[in-house]
C-alpha cells in the first residue's frame, strides 16, 4: 500500500541508507505543535476528556521500564482514533514531504509520520506510533503549566521545612495552608496517574524485597522493642482467652510508628552518603508505607534478627542484645535503654520504650492473675 500511494516516502524512509532516522522523528512534535504545519492534527478534546476519566477509574498497567504517557496511551488510544484522524494525518503530513520549505529534519520527520501509520492496519490505533505523539502533545498542552505549580508547591514545601518541620508536617502545612495551589496540582490527570503508577510499581518492588528478606534497616532499636513487647502482651492475652485478643494485635502500634519511620526514610533517601541502590528502596519504602504500612514494618522487623537496627551510638546496640536476651525479665534494660534514648533526644524512642514497659507490666500483671485464679477446668 505504501508502495502505491506513497512512493515519494519509501525515498524519505531509505535517505542516507535510514540514518538519523529516530532523530528525525523526534522533531515530530514541533511539527504537531500550536501554530505547527500539523497542529491541526487532534483527537476530540471533549472524547480526550471522557477517554482519560474512564481509563484512569480503571487504572494503567504498566511494565516497569515502560513510560506512563506511553502506557496511557495504549490504554486509550482504541477509544479515541478514528479512520478520519488517520486518514487527516497520512494525508497532511504526505503533503508536508513534498512542500521543500521544511528543514530536512521536519521532512523526514513528516514522511515517517505517514509512512509508519499508513502500514499500520487502519484501525490498531494503538500501534501508531505518530498518534502517541499526537497523544502526548496533547496531554501537555492539557497540563500546560504544571512545571511551575510544581515549582510553586516545591517552594511553599521547602519553606516549612526551613521552619524546622518535617516532611510529613510540612506537607500537612502545605495542604492546609494552600488550598487551592494544591487543588490546581490535584486536577493534573497526567500527574495524578503518574504517581499512582509509581506509587504501584515501588509496592511491588517492596513485596519482593520481603519475601527475600533484603529490606534495607528501617527501624530503630526502640520500635524493635515496642513491636516485640506488643507480640508478647498479644500472646499472653491469647493464652488466657482475654477479650483483647479479637482485634489485630500491632495496627494501632504500627499506625503510630509509621510518621516517624516515613520522616526517617525520607531523610535517608536524600543522604548521599547512603548508596544509590539503596536510596531507590528507601523511595520505594516511603510510597509503599502509605498503602501497605503494616506489610512494610512487619516485613522489617521479621528481618530484624539478622538485619541490624538503624541506630546513632553503639549503645543502643549492646542494650538491645541484652534486651533480647533477658528484658522481658530485667527492667533494668528498659531504664538504660530509656536513659540513652532520652540522652540522645529521641522522644519518639522515649515514647515507645515507655509503652514497651507497660506492655510488659501488662503481661506480668496478666500471668499474676492467671497464677492466683486458675482455670477450674
């Protein structure tokens, strides 16, 4: 078919023997822009509109080397082309080919263009690859401006940061204090499909990291603690039938670590002392600990036997080794640990050690109970 109709494209294709030719096609885009000799050359804003509510209800699979903008595209483009916007496109930019007023890059850019749709099977939209450009043309024109209300939003964040705040209480300054800069952000289709996309994609890459046991530290010394004591104050509950034992036994306890941890692992992800790779998992850790907060820190602390604690003074490590050893039994450890937290000024550790202990004054005073009314039966 090319070969009939378009013998002067077949010539545009084999042009010093195809080199250059992917560069060509790169200045598509400035052919398809706004006042370009092809920015004509659109799908139906309104169907573009509807198209992109209905596939982002859906949500977008994607590979993990695969671009967001591509794999929306191929999700959409079998709603949005039709035989008339092919047909408009082969033809225009054919035309372009035989003009000569273009640069020789533009030129061959055009007669790729129609020639690469023109062999495609007239309605396998999503295999065209000009379309996907006409696609993404498009979406930034519809995201125009998203830069600089990024830049806006980056600047109202660094500016509670600078205040002393964390990443967590800086967002929540910004979204309080900002409403509509952050309802302008939040109506960016692209962007919101983006993030949920990563956002999916780092879950899994953390599903696999647990299940071969390679999360990288994440916890301190003193939510090991707190964890295992809630573990033992479960289990002493459970054993003697206690009306407790019905609701999940670390929920509570793990939402009120996760701030924390996500403020800690932030911090990490921007320490450039810490290696490349294992900055990328503590990203990932930080959007997989907003959906799956509990499968995260659970994951990490079943590592903790053989991954080591973060930790700031080689203190807290010999306190724990004696923890784990003997201080469910020996209180003492609790006040040294306590003592060199609250030395290091760590008042989240000083909260959860002080929870630990009643945990544990809980167990002892439940085994009390059991000893002094045992079951008849």
């Amino acid at each position: 078919m090319a070969d009939r109709h378009h013998p002067y494209l077949i010539q545009a294709l084999t042009a010093d023997e195809t080199a250059g030719l992917t560069e060509a096609f790169g200045a598509l885009p400035e052919l398809l822009a706004r006042g370009g000799p092809l920015g004509h050359i659109r799908f139906a804003p309104e169907l573009l509109t509807r198209v992109l509510d209905e596939v982002s209800e859906r949500g977008v699979t994607m590979d993990d080397e695969e671009w967001y903008a591509t794999a929306l595209f191929r999700a959409c483009a079998p709603s949005l082309g039709t035989p008339t916007l092919v047909h408009d496109l082969i033809r225009d930019a054919s035309a372009l080919v035989t003009r000569g007023h273009l640069s020789r890059r533009q030129t061959e850019a055009a007669g790729i263009a129609a020639l690469a749709t023109a062999l495609v099977s007239p309605d396998d939209y999503a295999t065209m690859p000009a379309l996907e450009v006409v696609f993404k043309v498009q979406l930034g024109e519809r995201e125009e401006g998203l830069d600089s209300l990024y830049s806006a939003l980056a600047a109202k964040m660094g500016e509670a940061r600078s205040s002393g705040l964390s990443p967590t209480a800086s967002l929540d300054r910004v979204l309080r204090e900002e409403p509509d800069l952050v309802e302008q952000f939040s109506k960016s289709s692209l962007l919101r499909g983006f993030v949920a996309c990563e956002a999916e994609k780092a879950t899994a890459r953390v599903e696999r990291l647990i299940e071969e046991g390679r999360l990288p530290p994440m916890l301190t010394v003193a939510e090991v603690v707190r964890i295992t004591t809630s573990l033992v104050l479960w289990d002493a509950r459970h054993s003697a039938n206690d009306a407790h034992t019905d609701r999940p036994p670390l929920r509570e306890v793990f939402d009120a670590m996760a701030p924390a941890i996500t403020d800690r692992l932030v911090g990490l992800v921007q320490d450039k002392q810490v290696p490349k790779e294992v900055r990328d998992q503590y990203l990932d850790l930080v959007q997989a600990l907003v959906t799956m907060p509990e499968r995260c820190i659970l994951g990490a602390f079943r590592q903790a036997g053989t991954t080591p604690p973060l930790y700031r003074h080689e203190r807290e490590i010999e306190l724990a080794r004696r923890f784990t050893l003997a201080g469910l039994r020996d209180p003492c450890v609790f006040d040294e640990l306590r003592g060199c937290m609250d030395g290091l000024g760590d008042a989240h550790a000083v909260t959860l050690l002080d929870q630990a202990r009643a945990d544990i004054e809980a167990v002892n005073d439940l085994r009390t109970s059991v000893r002094e009314n045992p079951d008849p039966a």
